[in-house]
C-alpha cells in the first residue's frame, strides 16, 4: 500500500515528477495482463524452490527416502552361511556413512532430480568404498554410440572425468527414473508436479502478504473524484511518505487510516474467497503428492478419501511406491558389481516392513492350512529357504 498512490498514478500517466504542475482529475485504476511466472525446469531450481521451500515437496521427498533407506536388502544366489564381501559393502560403504544413510541420499537425489550417482572407489579392480556423488554437479559425456562413455563431475572449479571403460567395475552407476523424451537424464517427479509446485508456493505467498496488510487486499486512495480537485507536488510527497511510515508492514496492521478532506478510501472487491486460493492450495499439495507416490493421508492434507484408514494407506505407499524403488535400485547394484563379487541377487527383506504384517500373518495361515504341501514346500511358498541339515 506504501506506494500505491505513485503506482496509480504512473499508470494513469500523472507522476509528478513527469510534470511540474499540479495534479489534476481522478485517479484511475488499471489492471494489467500479468502472465504466470514459472519456476525453471533444472534440477538446482527445483530442488531449491521444492524441497528446501516447500513443506509438502520436502515431507514427500523425505518419506520416501527414508522409508526406502530403512527397509533392509538381503543377499541371494550365493552359499549359504558364508559371508559375502557384497553385503559387507552395503552395511558399510565407506568410513563417514553407514549403509542406510548412503541409501538415503541416493533416494532422495533420485526423488528430487530424478537422478542419482554412485562412486566406486577400487583397489586392484575391486570396489572397497561406495559414495554418492550430486546430481547437479555430474554431466553425461556420451560416447560415438550415443551411450554414456564417461561422467564429468564438476567442483570447486575442477573436473573429475570418470571414464566407465576403466576396469572391470565402471566407476559411477548412473540411476535415472524413466523420462520419455531424454536418452541420459532421468525425470524428477518434482518436474511433473512444477505447476501445482508453484500454484503451493504462490498461494503461501499470497497468504503472507496478506497477513502483513491487516489479513485484507489492498486498496485505492482516490482524490479529487469528480470534482476536478489538484493534488500538489508537496501533498503527493506527504502522503506518500505517511503511508510508507504509518501503515505499512505487520506491525502496523489493523491501524485506521486517517484522511483529509476530498480523500475516500475505496477497498477493492477482490477477496481471498473470490481467489479461493485455499482450496487451490490443498489440491496443489495433493498433486504434489501424486506425483510423489505417496498418499495424501500420511501428508495430513485435508479432503482425500482415497484410503480408509492410516494403515491402508501405508500398505498402499510400501506396495505402490517403496518397494518397486528398492527392487529397481538393488537390481541395478547388484548387476553394476557382479564383475568384482560374482552373480548375486539383492532383494529387499518385506519381512521388516510392518506396515505388511497383516498380509504375512494373512499368508502364514493359508500356507499352514494346506495340507498338501510338504513343510519344505510351505517354507518356500513364504519365502524362506530350505531347513540346514542337521549335523
């Protein structure tokens, strides 16, 4: 509102400082055709205007890669009993992380870039140390086949080439979610969610501003309506200059505006109902929340009925989102490392998720009611494998 008198005035092409007369005639109001200004479809700016502004695009991003990090990977295809250098890596990557934090990062680099990048650091061919490197600092450097040849990673000034035909392991295993139209990068399920994105961010802003003008919409101060009445250099100067001190900011909200004679304060019509910014807002998260894969219920947002309950809607994250995450992802390790440790398999443990007690208990009581499986042919129906012999 502070200069809300000077802006109308421009408009209406009668500045005082373009004229050395007195101001003249009613003041008018002009609305302009504003366009949408939209957040940058690249990975820096996304993850800048989402997960570090945005609460619902930082919870997603979070409950993902949490829920993801935590659930264990168990090693298969190899002899029983035996440890396996494989999983010792995976429990304890490198000196700074254990295996569920590196996890973590990965996930959440894939979730808010739609891509993440493992390093292998090797000694005499042999992967001993695993480190997630940032997306936005890796760029693809293909090859005459149009397939990545080596990996640029750009710090401080520097570049680090990784070239991926040293060795028997390639350096940097490269996981990307699929994108349709781009052979290298993969696409962040934060580029497909920019509009309700940005439509959340603006509405938090709106809301912001709102507050800090008494919780209602500007307002036009008109002078002179009607009766050709002047506004001086001088008075233009003072009003102003006492708008901006008395009646800008929060801190002065709610307070009355005092007007001398031939000023009329006229509110505009426009109001946060007509906006209905609210509603716009909750349906901007639950886009958000779409694109994520996460159920709307474990963000708190109002008006979803998708899920009946807390606990279904959990099942439904793990079965829908978590689990397909984990499996993509172990597959790809496994198969990046099998020509240092040998053929192996990584699956995640469903046993540790809680969420799917339930089905197990479910699935126990229909294998242990059929009587015509062997108790060999019941444990491997639940997954598990054969008894040892006894010794």
């Amino acid at each position: 509102m502070a200069n809300l008198v000077s802006r109308f005035m421009r408009a209406a092409g009668l500045a005082p400082e373009a004229k050395a007369a007195p101001l003249s005639g009613a003041t008018v109001w002009v609305y302009g055709d504003a366009r949408a200004v939209w957040t940058a479809r690249d990975g820096t700016a996304l993850a800048r205007e989402g997960f570090q502004r945005n609460a619902v695009v930082h919870r997603a991003v979070r409950l993902v890669a949490e829920a993801a990090a935590s659930l264990p990977l168990i090693l298969t295809g190899t002899s029983a009993g035996e440890p396996h250098p494989l999983s010792a890596l995976i429990a304890r990557p490198n000196p700074r992380e254990g295996g569920a934090r590196l996890m973590e990062s990965l996930y959440g680099h894939l979730m808010v870039s739609g891509n993440a990048y493992l390093e292998a650091v090797r000694l005499d061919g042999v992967p001993r140390e695993l480190y997630v490197l940032r997306p936005d600092r890796m760029q693809v450097v293909p090859g005459a086949d149009g397939w990545p040849a080596a990996y640029d990673y750009t710090v401080g000034g520097r570049t680090l080439r990784y070239d991926q035909a040293a060795g028997a392991v390639p350096p940097i295993l490269h996981l990307g979610l699929f994108h349709p139209t781009d052979d290298h990068y993969g696409l962040s399920p934060m580029e497909a969610a920019a509009v309700a994105l940005d439509i959340h961010n603006a509405a938090g802003a709106w809301n912001k501003a709102l507050l800090d003008n008494a919780a209602r919409p500007s307002g036009a101060l008109v002078f002179g309506a009607g009766a050709g009445a002047s506004l001086s250099d001088a008075q233009f100067a003072r009003l102003k200059g006492e708008l901006e001190a008395n009646y800008q900011g929060a801190g002065n909200a709610g307070r009355p505006l005092l007007l001398e004679g031939g000023l009329d304060w006229k509110p505009l019509s426009l109001s946060p109902k007509d906006m209905d910014f609210v509603e716009a807002k909750a349906a901007a998260a639950r886009e958000i929340a779409l694109a994520f894969g996460v159920p709307p219920l474990m963000l708190g947002l109002p008006g979803d009925s998708t899920h009946a309950n807390y606990a279904e809607a959990n099942r439904a994250f793990y079965r829908q989102t978590v689990i397909p995450l984990v499996r993509r992802t172990a597959d790809s390790i496994a198969h990046w490392l099998e020509p240092a440790f040998g053929p192996a398999t990584l699956e995640p443990d469903l046993d540790a998720i809680e969420a799917l007690a339930p089905e197990r208990e479910s699935l126990w009581r229909r294998v242990q009611g059929a009587d015509f499986l062997t108790q060999a042919e019941k444990r491997e129906a639940v997954g598990y494998p054969p008894e040892k012999p006894a010794a």
